[in-house]
C-alpha cells in the first residue's frame, strides 16, 4: 500500500494516514489502551542516507525524484503480537522502486 502512493508530488502524510485506516477497518485502531499505545503507532518510514534514521520523515514529506525512504509500517496489538516488514525505496520521476531484495516470509 505505502509503494502504490510513492511518487513525485504525492503526500507522505497521506499515504500514512491511508495505511492507519487500514489496519482500523481490519479492527486494529491506533489508541491508547491501559496507558500505551496499540495499532500503528509509529512512523511508516524515513529518510535513509549517511545517516540511519534521517529527515525527511514519511508524514511530513511531499516525495521528490531521488529520495530514498525505508518503507516500515507494522502494527502491535497486546495478546496477538507485532509485525513490521522494512523495505526501502527510491522515489523516481515516475514512482518508487524497490531497492530491498529480501524474501518476506512471515513466521509464527
């Protein structure tokens, strides 16, 4: 979901908000719950350089040909567990491609 939106002039926020939403649909809301917080309740990616963890931050970027952003939305949800996959992606004049190559398996 957050590859499709990826592209020139497209908004990180939006695309941040649209992968909250999903999860809410699927019955996984971001709230707080007994004074933490359950759902997606962190960044969906960042700016990836010299530097780990860089600007621009997912929700607060219009994209722009040549950045390059991990892609890392996850959910955590008290008695089922937690799930991020982290990708990273180069946002080209036409959209985003996929920079990562590692097999997505999910365990159990």
């Amino acid at each position: 979901m957050a590859f499709r939106g990826m592209k020139p002039g497209a908004s990180g926020l939006k695309v941040h908000e649209g992968i909250k939403e999903f999860f809410a649909k699927e019955g996984y809301p971001t709230k707080k719950r007994n004074g933490r917080w359950v759902g997606f309740f962190h960044g969906t990616g960042h700016g990836l350089g010299l530097e780990i963890h860089e600007e621009p931050r997912f929700g607060r970027t219009t994209f722009k040909a040549g950045q390059v952003l991990t892609v890392e939305p996850g959910i955590y949800w008290p008695g089922v567990g937690g799930c991020r996959i982290e990708d990273v992606g180069l946002i080209t004049e036409i959209g985003v491609r996929k920079l990562s190559r590692f097999a997505q398996e999910i365990e159990i």
